[in-house]
C-alpha cells in the first residue's frame, strides 16, 4: 500500500513539473510577442499606409460611363467598407504605436493584450478587400 502512495506522489510531482514547464513556455512565447510587438506594429502600419495609397489612386481613376450603375454601386460600397476597416485598424495600431513610444515595454505589454483586437480588424479588412476584388472583377467584365 505504500508504494500506491508513494507512486501517486511521484506522479503528481511529475505532473506539476509538466504544468511549470507549459507555464514557463507560455511566458516565454508572451515576453517573445512583447519584445516583436514595436515591429509589428510599424509593419502593421506601413501596410495601411500603401493601402491608402491604393485608395487614393482609386478616386482618381473612378469608374467609367461603360459599366452598370449596380456594378458602380458595388464598387463604391465596398470602397466604403475597405475605408472603414483600414481606418478602424489604423486608428487602433497608431493608438498602440504611441502606448510604445511612450513606454516602449508597456506599450509593448499593451500591443501584445490587444493582439485579438487587431487580429481580428485585419480580417475585416482582409473581407473587405475580397468584397472589393469581387465587384471589381465583376466590373472587369
């Protein structure tokens, strides 16, 4: 009977070693994502920059008089929606951006919590740039 005891003791010291272990990796991967998150925000950034570049180059050749006013319509709204969500994430990553020039491991601290946030500000805009592609290929034709 003492062995059963003294070999659930061993098993339950392997067990929180295990569980130490995870914990240990997982703050590793979160100090890792803490120090990235400068890096990745200013790419985060420069992308939104050259689409707004895109963008803009987009008003300046609207669409012309040949194409239907559905197609021009569409086109138009999902302009709108590509608009909004590159503003939502800009307005979010800039806001993040002077969290870590303030106080570079804080605001790091910061980005890294909000990771979710921006994730998933980057699918919308991702949708919205299908959405966008879809009509245009639609206009192409």
């Amino acid at each position: 009977m003492a062995e059963l005891g003294v070999i659930s003791g061993s098993l339950g010291i392997v067990s929180l070693a295990l569980q130490v272990s995870e914990s240990v990796m997982k703050l590793k991967f979160f100090l890792d994502s803490v120090k990235d998150a400068p890096d990745e925000i200013n790419y985060t950034i420069g992308q939104i920059e050259a689409l707004d570049l895109v963008l803009s180059s987009a008003d300046v050749h609207e669409y012309d008089d040949d194409s239907s006013e559905a197609t021009a319509a569409a086109m138009r709204t999902s302009k709108v929606f590509l608009v909004q969500a590159a503003r939502a994430l800009e307005t979010s990553v800039k806001d993040l951006d002077l969290a870590i020039g303030k106080r570079k491991k804080v605001g790091s601290f910061k980005a890294v919590l909000k990771q979710s946030v921006i994730e998933k500000l980057k699918q919308r805009l991702r949708d919205a740039q299908d959405l966008l592609v879809l009509s245009n290929q639609y206009y192409s034709q």
